[in-house]
C-alpha cells in the first residue's frame, strides 16, 4: 500500500514538474528557430538573438527591467527588514493593525494598486517615468519582505538584543551582529521573492511608466500583438539571468563554507573594487563615445521626438536612422487599441506624432485635440498613394498623413475552401455548415459587426437600430451553430499553420500567412469591406512639432516607408514602396492581400458615432456570452 502511495506520489511530482517546466522549454527550444513561426520549428538559427541584440527596444527595456529589480530589491528588503523589527518591539496592538495593513497590498488586486499609483502621481503632477516605476515597485514589494522577515524574527529570543548590549555591543552592533545573523534566511527569502515580483510586473508598471520607459514585460506584451519570435530570445535570457542569479545565491554559501574549513578565514580580494571602478569608467567612456561630437550637421541635434504608436508597428531601423540622421532622440511608446491611446490623449499626455486609425482621427478632430499639419514642411504628399489620401475622416488631408493602410477580408485555405463557395456567399461562408469547426472569428466589435452588416447587405456605418440587431442575430447565429473559435492575433500564426479553413484578418496579416504558407489565400466580398487607414497626426499639446513634421517627412519617405512596410507587413502608403515589395523580386510578389482593393463602391471608410458605437459594444458583449455557452 505505502508503495503504491509512494509510486503516485512520484506520478504527480513528474506530472507537476513538466507542467511548469515543458513551457519553458519549449519556448527555449523555438528561440532558436529559424522561421518566424511560434508554432513550427523549421530549423536551428541564431537570427532571434541577434534581432533582440539589435534592437535598443529590447536591450533597454532589459536594462530597464533589472536595474529597477535591483534597486527596488536592495531598498525594500533594507527598509522592509528594519520595519519587521521595529514593529517586533511594538505594542501588540499595533504589531497587529500595522501586520493587517501590510497585508492589504499584497490582497488588493494589482489593477487597484496600478490605478493608485497612477492617480497618486497624476494629482501630485509627478512626471511618470523611471523614477515612478521604481517608486511603485519599492512600495509593493516591501510587504512582501516584512511577510518573510516576520517569522524569523517571532523565532528569536526577544532577550537577544539586550544580552549583547549588556556585553558591551551597541545598539546598531547588535542589530547587525546578532540579530541580522539569525534573520538571514528570511532576509534572503524576502529579497528573492521581491526581485521575482518586480521582474515579472506588468499591470503596475504599466500604469506608472511615461516618456518612453517600459520593462521586458510591456515590451513583451506590445510585440505579443503580432509575430516575433524574438519574445522566445528575450524570454530565454530572462531564464539564464534569473538561472545564474539562483544558482550563485545557492552556491556562494556552499563554496564559502567549504573554504573556511580547509584555509580558515576567507581573504578577501582587494582587486575587486579596482575591477568594478574600471568597469564604470569603461560605460562611462562607452557612453561618451556614443554622445559624443560626429561632425555631422544634424539639425535636431539633442531634441527629443515623442512618438505614440502601435506595437509592433516600426520597421527595425527606421527609428535608428532617423536618430543618425537628425541628432534627435526618438521615445517610442505603444498601444494595443485606439481607445487606450484616446485616453491618455484625452487626459492631457503629451506627444509630437500619434498613429491612430481613420476613425479615431474623425474624433480626435472632432474633440480639437489635433493641430493642423503645416503643409509648407512636408514634402511627403505627391510620394502617396492617390487611393488614401482624402479620405472622409480628413478629405484635405489637414491633419493626417497615412502611415499604414489596408482592407479586412476572408483568410483562407485553399486545400479545404471552395473558392466558388467564396464568390457564392461571401461573408455568408461564415454561417455554411461544410465549415462548421473550422472557423475563426475575429474578436474586435467593429470589423465583426462589419462583416455581418455586409453579408445582410446594409452599410458598415448604419445607424438603423433594426440593422444593427439583425447583424447581431447573424453572429449569435454564427457562434452558435458554427462552433466558432473567436481569436485575436494568434489567428496569424494559426492560419499560416493552416489550423482552420478560413477566418476574418486584416491585410496585412493575410499577407504574412501568405507569404509563410502557398495554400492560403485572401479573398473580399463583392457586397464591400472596410478599407481602413492609420496615419500620422500632431496632437495640439506637441512639444515638437517641427521635428514632427521631419518625421513624418522621414517616415513617408522611400527609406523609411520600405523598412517599415518590408518590416511589418502592412501596405505601405508611399506608391513606389508599394509597387516595388508588390512586384517581380518584392517581398510580397503574388500575394493579393497586399495590395488593397479601390474601385469597390460597397467598401466603406469606417465613421465614428458614439452612440452606435456604444449600441454595438453591447451587442458584441452578448455575442461573446452567446459564443461561450455554445461552447
């Protein structure tokens, strides 16, 4: 029976033990894949760590991430341990208020928290940054030093302190001679445990970080919105750095011990600061080589350009070459939704260039957050497409230069669809019972709405109350009777592994799946699509807007608009870019979905209208509740 017992018991270890360690292997394994796949592994490659070294993106936001752990560490466990103490030598009644509002924090969720900070530095007109990121991890990770400190310190003979002052040791040797000793494993403890939190922080830094500032994990999170496998390398380092990290703490004891008992007293090295002083001295040169005098002229030498911006959305050198080129330094930040950037904007954030979408812009210039764009600095508007500029949103083009463009349409495999099914029933595909399974539903309220609103054969902007709860009964129909996965952007990664028959995407990650798989296809119904455009446009509160307009010159440019679109994978709106990654020998030669579709009269500019907007974010609210109950 005990050997039984003992046989599942060593089950369930082995069990436990790969579910928390097959993950990160796995994601060790595929960092070192040669394709850009996340899911197929297609040969031993080196290219994603060079990427991540290449990226300054990446490597401040390493930096970011551990020297802020670090900081935040070395404070929390100093003032966590001597707040531990001093509370030991409390009254009872308040050891106990003071344990239950140390506990408070670490029981509040963290979005609280965030949401704390965040108005603490909003009203105290604290500019958000390094500093308040790291101000924001001290105070959440002291508590949990004082959980771990407490314990060991209830452990002690509270008789200790006074026994060595007695001896003749004063009140700060005793605390460091005789009572830090004896608490040390909980100080360890605690230091660790607060170093795991601030490295694996992401919803409080979040909310406490600006001008640029992010750590490993936002960065993560915005480069999670589309495919790169550099999150696989920068993952990977993260595990080898907190790998060596445990393995010196558990170690250095050991070797130390071991030392001591064949040699006696540990000598120790006198070439350590002189090491450490030259190390400083050498960043310090490193950082004024880099500062330093190039002989160029560069008209913007030592100016800053604040650029808010999708993830995932910049070519990998257009930012660099711009910094050479100009002197300026460029401070990037991103969003994952055009709602998230509406309210920092809205809340009185400043920045030089946004990137919104065509309906935001609508808004955005309706709510006069935006400044006309002075036309005699921009050079960039006979380099653009026709088809994208005036547009309804901005039919003079006053206050937007497209950036990115494209369309919404059917992803498709071509070894399972029909494409006479297709030109049959268009978006109606969605409802066909032959695909049932094998569908993939796009989870975004506007484009879903959009593709129901088509197949019934009504404007993508109706504001007929009637239309919109017939799209709604469309997608409930759709959910409930196709089990329907709905995805965000895994969809990318998925249909280019052909998981699914067919699915709703945008353009521009059509073109990606195409380009990784020859059976996909991309197709747009004859009853219309949304033919979207991003662009760039000047908030009213820049405070450098002539750098603005040079980059947005810069980024229109044939340089700048190539290392972007090539990058990406959206449509480029500058018309040679296009024509020539479209063309023979181009990096989308033969893929359809590059190449938006003009000339449709059904395909629409999406509009802005709060109150439909709100009517449709209801609706799509119940779809989803439709969809899981279906499922």
């Amino acid at each position: 029976m005990k050997k039984k017992k003992r046989t599942l018991g060593k089950a369930l270890m082995i069990l436990m033990i790969a579910f928390f360690y097959l993950p990160i292997l796995y994601m060790i394994i595929f960092s070192f894949n040669d394709g850009k796949s996340l899911t197929s592994f297609t040969g031993f490659s080196l290219r994603w760590y060079q990427h991540m070294l290449e990226s300054q993106d990446m490597m401040t936001a390493l930096y970011t991430t551990f020297s802020i752990a670090i900081l935040a560490t070395i404070v929390a466990t100093v003032v966590g341990t001597v707040a531990a103490i001093g509370l030991s030598s409390s009254r009872k009644v308040i050891r106990n208020i003071m344990e239950q509002v140390n506990n408070l924090p670490m029981m509040n969720p963290e979005i609280v928290t965030a949401i704390g900070f965040m108005l603490l530095f909003i009203t105290f007109k604290v500019e958000k940054g390094y500093v308040t990121m790291l101000l924001a991890h001290i105070a959440f990770c002291i508590p949990y030093v004082m959980l771990s400190v407490m314990p060991k310190i209830r452990s002690l003979d509270p008789n200790l302190a006074d026994a060595a002052m007695d001896l003749g040791a004063t009140p700060f040797k005793a605390l460091t001679k005789v009572i830090v000793p004896q608490i040390t494993p909980g100080i360890v403890s605690g230091a660790l445990i607060a170093f795991t939190m601030s490295v694996d922080d992401f919803i409080i830094s979040y909310f406490v970080t600006g001008s640029g500032v992010k750590n490993l994990s936002i960065v993560v999170y915005t480069m999670s919105k589309r495919v790169n496998p550099s999150i696989n390398a920068v993952s990977t380092l993260v595990v080898v750095i907190i790998t060596i990290v445990l393995l010196v703490i558990n170690l250095a004891p050991v070797i130390t011990a071991k030392r001591v008992k064949k040699g006696g007293a540990v000598k120790r090295k006198r070439w350590v600061p002189a090491v450490a002083v030259c190390c400083v001295l050498a960043v310090a040169i490193a950082a004024l080589q880099r500062g330093g005098i190039t002989g160029k002229d560069r008209p913007f030498e030592g100016q800053t350009l604040h650029i808010y911006n999708w993830g995932e959305y910049t070519g990998e050198n257009i930012i660099g070459d711009f910094e050479e080129e100009t002197g300026a330094t460029v401070v990037m930040e991103n969003f994952d939704s055009n709602e998230q950037m509406y309210i920092k904007v809205a809340n009185g954030e400043a920045y030089d260039i946004l990137v919104p979408s065509d309906y935001m812009i609508q808004r955005l210039i309706e709510e006069d957050y935006l400044q006309k764009l002075d036309k005699s600095k921009l050079d960039c508007f006979d380099k653009l497409s026709d088809a994208v500029l005036g547009l309804p949103y901005d039919p003079n083009n006053d206050y937007s230069v497209p950036y990115f463009w494209g369309t919404v349409g059917i992803v498709y495999d071509k070894t399972k669809v029909d494409i006479e099914d297709l030109e049959r029933e268009g978006y109606n595909i969605f409802l066909d019972q032959k695909y049932k399974g094998d569908v993939y539903l796009y989870d975004s309220e506007r484009d879903s709405f959009m593709m129901a609103l088509k197949a019934l054969g009504y404007s993508m902007n109706t504001e007929n109350e009637a239309e919109l709860n017939e799209a709604y009964e469309w997608l409930v129909q759709c959910v409930e009777t196709m089990d329907t996965e709905i995805v965000t952007d895994e969809i990318i990664d998925n249909m280019a592994q052909g998981r699914k028959a067919l699915g709703l995407i945008y353009s521009g990650d059509a073109s990606y799946v195409m380009a990784e798989n020859e059976d996909m296809g991309y197709f747009m119904p004859e009853t219309g699509t949304n033919l979207w455009s991003d662009a760039m446009v000047i908030p009213k509160n820049a405070k450098n807007p002539d750098l603005a307009h040079a980059f947005i010159n810069y980024a229109s440019d044939y340089d700048g608009a190539y290392d972007n679109s090539s990058y990406v994978g959206y449509t480029s709106a500058n018309q040679e870019v296009m024509d020539d990654l479209s063309g023979k020998g181009g990096d989308y030669e033969g893929i359809n979905a590059y190449i938006p579709r003009t000339g449709n009269e059904n395909d629409e500019v999406f509009e802005y209208n709060a109150d439909t907007k709100k009517i449709i974010s209801d609706l799509w609210s119940r779809v989803k509740i439709a969809a899981s109950n279906a499922g």
